[in-house]
C-alpha cells in the first residue's frame, strides 16, 4: 500500500494535457449570438402585447380624468 502522495503523484500522471485549438478551426464563435436574436424574436409578440395593453390602460385613466 502506497502513500497518498504516491497515490496522488501517479494519479496526475495520468491525465492527459489539454489540446489547443487552432485558431482556424473555431467556427462555434457565432451561435451565441444566432441563439440570442432568435429568443428575441420569440419575446417580440409578448413584448408588442405588453406595451399596448400599457398604452390602453394609461390612456383609459387619461380618459377618466376629463
């Protein structure tokens, strides 16, 4: 039975050092953003929805005043 710094040593000489990545070969660097303007569209309607129903309302209360 070896010592836990053996253990530990023999353990971290077994993991294999992280590959790099040309710098060529990154082609995943847009997708955030494909992603973030698609679920603004999908927001759009619901935001369109909101803001009339505030314009109906403070134009109702505008209404009440005169």
């Amino acid at each position: 039975m070896g010592s836990t710094n053996q253990m530990a040593l023999e353990s971290a000489a077994q993991i294999k050092p992280v590959e790099t990545v040309e710098p060529g070969l990154n082609q995943v660097s847009n997708d955030g953003v494909g992603f973030y303007h698609r679920r603004m569209l999908d927001e759009l309607p619901g935001a369109a929805f909101a803001a009339v129903t505030l314009f109906w309302i403070i134009s109702s209360f505008g209404h009440l005043t005169l």
